[in-house]
C-alpha cells in the first residue's frame, strides 16, 4: 500500500473519531450561536477555561486584566493555561475535541480554526456581536457597538470572515507582520540605500556581495511566507476557499519567479531558515562569523534581531534598523498577517451560559484599550485597536528613541502605518497542508541539482506538481 493511501486513510480515521465522538456530522451547518431570551445571568457561578502560548511575561498582564474583568463580571471564573508554542496549541486542542474536553477559549491562527471545524465545534459569532441585550449589573450590551467595530483595524477583524461562508468564527488579539532588519551601520558605511522593492532588493545584495563576498546578504526566516507573499503581491494566485477550498498555486507566473528567486540563491544573494539550518536572526546578529546584512523576520521577534552586546560600554555591535518588506508592485502594497486571534469552542457538554461568560471576555480582551496597549508593549505585537495609539502611555512608548524598546517599538509603528497592506490566507480544511507544501517546493527549487536550463524547468514543474498532489491527498 502506497504512502500516499496510508496519509488518506489515517486523515480519514482521525475525522471520523472526531466526528464520531462529538456528535457531530460532517454536513451540518455551521454552530451559529442563539443567544437565550433570558440572556446572561450575573448570579451563575460560570466556570471557562482559556488555552493560549503565552509566556510568563504576558500572563502578568493577561492576570491582571482578569482581575479588572472580575470587578464586571465577578461570576465569571477563568482559568488559563499555556500549551506552549503554536504546533502544540494546535495538536493539543484537536486531541481535546476528538475526548470532548477542549478549552472555553483558544488562541487560534485560522488554519487551526478550520482543523477545528472539522467537528463543527467552533463557535460563530455574528448574533453575539449582533445582540444589543442589557448585561445586567453593567452599563454595557452584549454584542459590540458600532463605535467598538469601526475602532477595529479592518483587515485584522475581518480575519474573522477568512472561511469562505461569510460567517465570522474568531476576534483579533493582537497581530504581527514581517519586517525588514538591517545592519544600519554597515549601511550608512557603505552608502546603501534600503530597498523598498525586490528589484532593488537584489540590486543590493549584489552590492553587499561586492564589499563582503563570504556573507549572506539577506536571510529570510519563512520560506513559505515569502511564496504565499509574492503570490499575493504579485496577483498569481496562491489558493480559495470556494467550493471547500482550491488550489490555485501550480501556475506559470508562480513557477517564473521561484525560477528567479533559484537564480539569486546560486548566485549566494540570500539563505532562509531551512537551508541555514536555524534562524537567519542568528546570521543577522552574528559579527565574527559569515554572517547576513539584512534578516526578513516576524515583527513579534525583535528581540532576536538586536546584535550581540558585545562591547566595552555596553552599546550594541551595530544599530539595527528597521523598514517594510519590499514590495513588487508599489499600487499593490502586500505584507502579512500573523498573531493570534481568539475563538469560542465548544462541546457536548458546553452550555449557553459558559459560551455567554467566554464572549464576554473575549469582547473585553479584544476592546479593552488599555489591555491592548500594555499587552503590545510587553510583546511587541501590534494592538487591533486604532485608538490604542491615542494612550498617553503607549504613545510614549511609541516614541522611544534607542535601544531594544526602541527597535521593538519601531516595529509596531512599521506595522500600525501599513494597517491596509495585510492579507490574510483563505483557511479551509487543507489550507495548512498547502502553506507547509508550498515551503517545501520553495526549498526543492532553490537547492535541487539541475544541470541545465530545460532541468531547472523539470525539476521545478515536479516541485509544483508534487505538492499539489500532497495537498489534493
């Protein structure tokens, strides 16, 4: 039996359990949430859990806005829990749905979202947001004013409607994009210019090379965010969630510049992740060694980008700066959308009440400006809200001038000025087989033997072609 019937039939099994033992058929509709006619009740003990990768840093800040929510809602009790990082969310909650005892809440990207789905158990919530039920006890309604939804960045809420039925399934945390670092000093040394678009991109390295022949001009941590970027910054087609999802990546303008990119590789211009073998932060920061001038990286990492203290007066090697990822077409601005976003999952055993007492602090979290701008100043993320900037706290913070907050806070702005650049991929049951595809067939075609033109050609037309049959399997 061929590996590929084997990864069909063990997909197949794993669904049916999950389906099998939530009772849930793979045709039902959506879990479009009924809000009760009696509403919230303020007098039920209500117990909900919250599952998420935050490390200890941020879990001061998550517990102290528990308590802050505790003053509205002291019914409500929370418990949260880090399952580590995003692999392990991910795993961890499928294993939950399939035994029925997965969190009230979870920190989701919206692969993971359509994974869940699979057994139906995630919550939708547009008659949540839609409801303008009294909270008793509080001067607040249950779904979201019309202030609180335009004060979303829109691209960030509409992560949300990623899903193909028009139906919102998650609200924004907080979210990160990529950026790119560079060694300013060698920069400024040189009299480089920091490339705003790919043809100046390899216009530099070029340069780079010249002056630094044993480096790495430019390293890049995600291989397939790069490929699902220049799709979209291109308009070549990546995939859909039409008709249960589509495909759409195995064209010729996607195969022409994987070509090209092949061609900067041989000719020693960049190196990603998996070829280097470990984060390109660790080439960018390097100051002794081979090392890379320019790092595309998450703007949640930057912590990871700042050069070895390695001084006498305890300044860094080199100042780092920071600037957007280039672009292909300047009337076609692209960068991507990380970070997590919540959902509301529920079970057999889940009631009306517990799903009330999650959307409520799901509502809080995502609204609360404060939560926002203390949150982003201890992670780096970028808040969702538009109005955090106006926090007198986080608008000093925004303004710092040196050092690591500095950089980090740079980040966030860089991200906060390119609010309408982002996209987000379509997530369907699939949609991380083909992001982890696509990655893998980038990584065939910048390292594969090829001795001549028509064999690049091959060997990069089975690269595609294999991937899409992984994804289709």
């Amino acid at each position: 039996m061929s590996k590929k019937i084997i990864a069909v039939l063990l997909s197949l099994v794993m669904v049916m359990g999950i389906l099998a033992l939530t009772g849930c058929n793979a045709n039902n509709s959506n879990n479009a949430f009924a809000v009760p006619e009696t509403g919230f009740n303020p007098d039920e003990v209500v117990e909900i859990t919250f599952t998420h990768t935050m490390g200890a840093k941020l879990q001061e800040v998550l517990n102290t806005y528990i308590a802050e929510f505790n003053k509205l809602y002291p019914n409500i009790h929370i418990t949260h829990q880090s399952a580590g990082g995003w692999g392990d969310i991910n795993g961890q909650i499928n294993t939950e749905i399939a035994g029925g005892n997965q969190p009230n809440i979870a920190y989701c990207y919206p692969d993971h979202v359509a994974m869940y789905n699979i057994a139906k158990s995630v919550v939708t919530l547009d008659n949540l947001i839609a409801s303008d039920m009294a909270i008793p006890g509080t001067e607040e309604i249950l779904g979201l004013t019309d202030a609180q939804k335009a004060d979303f960045i829109e691209s960030y809420y509409n992560e949300g409607l990623a899903y193909g039925d028009g139906l919102m399934y998650t609200m924004p945390l907080n979210k990160s994009t990529e950026v790119l670092y560079y060694d300013k000093d060698f920069f400024t040394e040189n009299n480089l210019t920091v490339p705003t678009t790919w043809e100046e991109m390899w216009e530099t390295c070029e340069k780079i090379l010249a002056i630094d022949p044993d480096c790495y001009p430019l390293g890049y941590d995600a291989e397939d965010n790069w490929f699902i970027t220049l799709c979209e910054q291109m308009e070549t087609g990546y995939t859909s969630a039409e008709n249960g999802g589509e495909y759409l990546f195995n064209n010729d303008a996607n195969k022409a510049f994987v070509k090209e990119l092949r061609e900067y590789y041989q000719k020693g211009y960049f190196t990603t992740q998996e070829l280097y073998g470990s984060y390109t932060s660790n080439l960018f920061v390097e100051t002794t060694d081979t090392r890379c001038y320019m790092c595309i990286g998450s703007s949640g990492g930057a912590s990871y980008q700042m050069s070895n203290n390695d001084t006498a007066d305890g300044t860094f090697a080199f100042e780092v700066g920071v600037a957007p990822i280039p672009q292909y077409n300047a009337e076609n601005r692209k960068v991507i959308s990380q970070g997590p976003s919540l959902c509301i999952l529920q079970g057999a055993s889940t009631t009306d009440q517990q799903i009330l007492a999650s959307w409520l602090f799901v509502k809080f979290l995502c609204t609360n400006v404060d939560f926002q701008a203390e949150f982003s100043m201890a992670s780096g993320y970028m808040p969702v809200l538009k109005s955090v900037t106006e926090n007198e706290n986080y608008a000093n913070w925004l303004a710092k001038g040196n050092g690591y907050e500095y950089l980090v806070a740079k980040c966030v702005q860089i991200g906060i000025d390119g609010r309408d650049n982002y996209f987000v991929s379509p997530a369907f049951n699939g949609s991380s087989t083909a992001r982890t595809q696509v990655g893998a067939l980038l990584l065939k075609c910048l390292s594969g033997e090829a001795a001549d033109d028509a064999a690049v050609d091959a060997l990069i037309n089975t690269a595609f072609q294999d991937a899409i049959d992984e994804c289709e399997y």
